[in-house]
C-alpha cells in the first residue's frame, strides 16, 4: 500500500478540554506523521461548506452550529494507508460503538461531539486538504 494523506479534525469538544496533545498522541503512536497543523475557529457558513454533503441530514444545522462553536485544529496526516489506518484510530462516529483505544472511545463524549473527524476516501481527502491548505503548507 502506498503513502498516502488524509485529512483530520479535532473537534470543538476536543479543543475545548485541551485534548489536542493527547489526541495527537495517538495519531503519532499509529505511525501516522503530522505534515500541516493550524488552530482555526471556523465561521458557520465555513463549518455549512466543510459538511455541505450531509446538507439533507436532520443533524446538518446542529453539526455546523458545534463546529463553529469553539476552534479546531485542521491537520493533514502521511502514512501507510492513511486514510484506512486513521479512521481505525478514530473509531466509529458514535463512541459507544467505538473498539477500545480508539480516539472516540476514549475522549468523544457524543455522536455529535465525538472529538476528530477523517477523511473517508481518496477523492474526499484530496477536497478537504485543498479546502484548508494551500500547497506549501504541507510540509512531508
Ligand atoms: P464520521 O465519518 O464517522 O465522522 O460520521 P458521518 O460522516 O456519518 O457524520 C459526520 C459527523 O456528523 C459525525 O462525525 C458527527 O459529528 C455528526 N453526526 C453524525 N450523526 C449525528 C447525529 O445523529 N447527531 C448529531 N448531532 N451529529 C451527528
């Protein structure tokens, strides 16, 4: 398999609780190099653009109201497998369903605030980098 990037989040609930050394941790312990980092606090209608496809999805405006609701820390992440490997270390989207030592089992407190986001393929990962870094940020 090769070396690939995806994308990450750490969430409002994450940041809020000072947890982004401690999730970083994990992503580092996984094998996963962290090439692009910035803290942003997004606006609503950035959070709305970021999600635009779960647009139909009841949870849309509450999702975009949480990520807008703090800062967060945008990052890109190199590896093996990235994109695969990182949404194992994550776990599933609600943390009560989430395998032990996964990031969301360990710190996500809801379905909703449940502390990262990744990308989920390669086309999707592509999009959001180019959404929140420009080229020469992303330093391998
Ligand atoms: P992910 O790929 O595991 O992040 O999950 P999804 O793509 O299905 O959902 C995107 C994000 O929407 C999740 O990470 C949650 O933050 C949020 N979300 C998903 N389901 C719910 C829900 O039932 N309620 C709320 N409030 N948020 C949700």
């Amino acid at each position: 398999m090769a070396i690939q990037r995806t994308f990450s989040i750490i969430k409002p609930d994450a940041t809020r609780r000072n947890l982004t050394g401690a999730i970083n941790a994990k992503i580092e312990a996984a094998g996963l190099r962290i090439v692009a980092q910035k803290r942003i606090h997004m606006t609503p209608a950035q959070a709305g653009q970021f999600y635009a496809v779960h647009k139909e999805r009841p949870f849309y405006g509450e999702l975009c109201e949480f990520m807008a609701s703090a800062p967060v820390v945008v990052q890109v992440l190199e590896g093996e497998n990235a994109i695969a490997k990182y949404r194992e270390v994550m776990g599933a989207t609600d943390p009560a369903a989430a395998d032990a030592g996964t990031i969301r089992k360990e710190f996500a407190l809801s379905k909703g605030e449940n502390s990262v986001h990744g990308s989920d393929a390669p086309e999707t990962a592509a999009e959001e980098i180019a959404y929140f870094f420009a080229g020469i940020e992303l330093v391998g």
